[in-house]
C-alpha cells in the first residue's frame, strides 16, 4: 500500500507520482496549520472546490480521498500506521518553505520505518537541469528560454486506472472555511478542478491563443489563458498543457498565429524560470535579489499604501487593476506590472508590501511567479526592469486600454466619461475633475516628481549619487 500525498498536484491525469509503481494508492490530502499560516481566503477556497472534483473522480472509481487536518509529519505518518503503507508519494516542493516542511514529513516516516518517494511533477524541466555552461542556474531570463525552448518535453501521462486505486473505507468531510479559522473570501473565486482546467485550455488553444501577441497586453480583452490558478494549484499538468499548446501551434493558421503560439510559450518558460530562481534562492520571498551598495530607503506612507489597495489613488489604470484584484482575486498581468512599478517607483514603497498584498488576495499566487514579478518590477531581482524605466500610468492606461473599457469596468465612478479625459486626469483642473467625476479621487502623487525622487532613490543605493 502506498499513500499519495496530493499538494499543488489537484488532478488525476498528468500527475507523475500516480503513474508510478504498481503497488495500490490511497489518495491523501492534510490542511496542515502551518502551511495553512501562509494561505489565504481566495486560494483556500479554490483549493476545496478543487478537491471536492478530485474526490469525486476518486469516489467514481470506489475509491476516495481521505482529508484529514493536522501537521502533515504526524497525520502521515499516522495514516501509513492505520494503513500499513510502506510508502509515501508526492511531488517536488521548490519553495524553502515547502522543502523544510517535506524535510520533516521525510523524517518522520524514516523515523517509523516507511519510505518516501518524492517526483519533480510541476515543471517540465527541474532546478538544476538548465544551467549556464559553466553548471550555474540562470540569472538572465533570456538565455534560460533559449535552453528551455529547444529542450525536449516529455507529453502528459493518463491517470491510474481504478485498479490501482484503494478504498479508505471511510469518508472524510472537506472542512469549511470556517472550520480552517478563514473568512469566506472578498473576492468572486473562480471555479476549480481538473475540469475546469481542461475546458480553459482547450478553449484557449482553439482560437485566442493565435492572436496572444497582438492582444495579450490589452486587460479589456479575454485574450489570456486564465490558467494561472490551474498552474499554481495543480489542477492542471504542465505535460497537458505543452501538449495542447504543441498542437495549436501545428494548426496554426499562418506565421503571425504560430509566433503567438510561441509568444504564449514564453510566459511558460518564465514560471519555469522564476521556480528555479526561488529553488536556488530560497530567501528572495523576503530578501532583494539584487545588491545594491546601500539599501534602498523605501517611504513608509500608510495612508498612501492604504490608497493602493483600495484602488483610490486617483490613476485610473492602477485603480481599476487593484479593484478587479477585489473583486475576482485575480489581475491582467499587465496591468501587474503597470501597479507593481506605481508601488514601488511612484509611491516608493517596498515592494514586500505589494507581495504579500497580492499573497493575500490573489487565487493564483505562487511565491515564485508573484515575487519573481514583484522584485522586476522593483528593479530588485533577477532580470530586472532597469531602476531608470519608470512606467508612466497614464501613458501605459492609454497605450493599452485606449476606449477605457477595462477601467470604466472596474471604476463605475469613470463610466460614462470620455476615454480622453480618462487619460488625462492627471492635468485636468480640480473643478474639471469635480464636473467630470465627482467621485473620483484626485491623484494623490505627481507622477513626475516622484520619478524624479526614485531616479534619486536608486542612484543613492547604488552609491552614485553626488555628495
């Protein structure tokens, strides 16, 4: 008997450890109090949407998935005792969180004489496996997609047929969020589960994926994958989606279609990069990447931060990007970017309070991707945006949400307003802005004078500033 300890692995095809062996699996998930201090009410929340799929799938297959809540060390090995498994699966953590607490679960079950076995299942190609010629993990995004484009992908595997799958004998609840000491969520989750994610990438490589160059940038546009939550969540195997995107591209209609394809393919290359960043460099989750010769003196502004959040700073792009976070737990990457860089560059304020706003609110968040995402825009991390390109978020609002559609969305104060006057809020009088929308705060920063204060800011940190 082997137990299989689902984490970010919510699905039963694709999934490696289940393929593995052919000793009999009985599935198992643990809310462990410890790693549940981390989580948050959006992705809680989809996570037990996703197991409640999972257990069906099992359920249908007379076998189930046992739930339990406790330290995963104890309830494991608890559940191999019950049980009498010999072995233990799951896949590869890449976080030091997560590889300190599989350390211990390892231990424990060495400790009561059962094994472990452990697979890289989340990234087609483990930490260590890219590498410059030297044998160093890449520190410029550039040269690791050239290595991950052209390295061979192994295709997705079938899930286990019922025959490999044990009966628990018992049927154990999902507990609420309530039981797990969270709030129901702010935000409208998403649905999980396989499922779902299969639709979703099947729907995307039918047709939105050939025009993912030419309208990935534009947030009023369903023009993503939305698969991010599927990825962070496992609901959906890395093979499968390669596998699917493969043969969109070898369907591709012409040249244009077949580069977006390969555009989209590059968004995967770096999640694959910011995980092998984060293995190889546990503390960037709380620690620049980059050095800078003197630290970077961040404003500690509450009222300003509080600003950010709630979508009130008076810059129509930033504003809409943090209340569709609200609402949906979920934002346009681009529009990531454009808040990201007004956080840290307008606001100046660290970009740990941004990360961990976004670990708060988000349904995808990964620590890799989100501070992978956060420390570029920071100019902090690894292939980082350079300190001295500041984004303007009124030229990024009107280059990439021209009619205003995707901010008159999320901003109801602005609707009804001319997309012009949208984008030129920042100069408009304060009695045009009362005439236009009188609701609608006023911006609370110069964008100019504060580019000018972080251009300063940064060259201080690196020590070139005149004395």
């Amino acid at each position: 008997m082997r137990l299989h300890w689902h984490r970010t692995d919510l699905r039963p095809s694709d999934n490696l450890a289940l393929t593995t062996g052919d000793d009999p699996i009985l599935p198992v998930y643990v809310f462990d109090p410890r790693v549940l201090t981390h989580a948050a009410p959006p992705r809680v929340a989809f996570v037990r949407d996703s197991l409640a799929t999972l257990r069906e799938w099992y359920r249908a297959r007379e076998s189930d998935l046992l739930i339990v809540r406790g330290e995963a060390p104890t309830e494991l090995a608890r559940l191999a005792d019950e049980y009498d498994a010999d072995t233990v699966s799951w896949a590869q953590a890449y976080s030091g969180l997560g590889r300190r607490r599989d350390d211990r679960v390892a231990d424990r079950l060495a400790a009561d004489g059962v094994d472990h076995r452990v697979v890289h299942d989340h990234l087609h190609h483990e930490p260590g496996s890219i590498t410059t010629n030297q044998g160093e993990p890449y520190a410029v995004y550039s040269y690791f997609w050239k290595k991950w484009r052209d390295r061979e992908k192994a295709s997705s595997v079938a899930a286990p047929g019922a025959d490999r799958l044990a009966d628990p004998g018992v049927e154990t609840p999902i507990p609420t969020l309530a039981d797990l000491d969270f709030d129901d969520p702010e935000a409208t989750i998403p649905p999980g589960g396989y499922e779902t994610a299969r639709h979703r990438l099947n729907e995307f490589c039918s047709g939105p994926i050939y025009d993912y160059e030419s309208t990935r940038d534009r947030p009023a546009a369903d023009a993503t994958s939305r698969l991010s939550p599927h990825l962070a969540h496992g609901t959906v195997g890395i093979r499968t989606v390669n596998d699917r995107v493969v043969r969109a591209r070898e369907n591709a209609p012409d040249e244009e279609a077949r580069e977006a394809v390969e555009t989209f393919r590059g968004e995967l290359a770096w999640r694959e990069f910011y995980h092998h960043v984060l293995y190889f460099n546990p503390e960037v989750v709380t620690e620049n990447y980059r050095d800078y010769e003197h630290d970077i003196e961040w404003r500690a502004d509450a009222a300003e931060l509080q600003a950010w959040k709630d979508g009130e700073t008076g810059y129509p792009i930033v504003d809409a990007g943090m209340r569709q976070l609200r609402a949906e737990a979920y934002m346009h990457n681009r529009v990531r970017m454009i808040v990201a860089s007004f956080l840290t560059k307008d606001l100046l304020i660290d970009w740990r309070e941004g990360y961990d706003w976004f670990r708060q609110k988000l349904v995808d968040h990964n620590p890799a991707n989100n501070n992978g995402g956060w420390q570029w825009a920071a100019s902090t991390g690894t292939d980082a945006q350079p300190y001295f390109r500041i984004f303007n978020p009124m030229t990024q609002g009107e280059r990439h949400d021209p009619d205003a559609a995707y901010i008159r969305e999320y901003v109801p104060e602005l609707r009804g307003v001319d997309p012009d006057l949208i984008h030129d809020w920042h100069e408009l009088s304060p009695t045009q802005r009362h005439r236009t929308a009188p609701d609608y705060p006023a911006p609370i920063v110069d964008h100019s004078e504060r580019r000018e204060a972080a251009l300063a800011m940064f060259e201080r940190a690196r020590g070139e500033a005149d004395d």
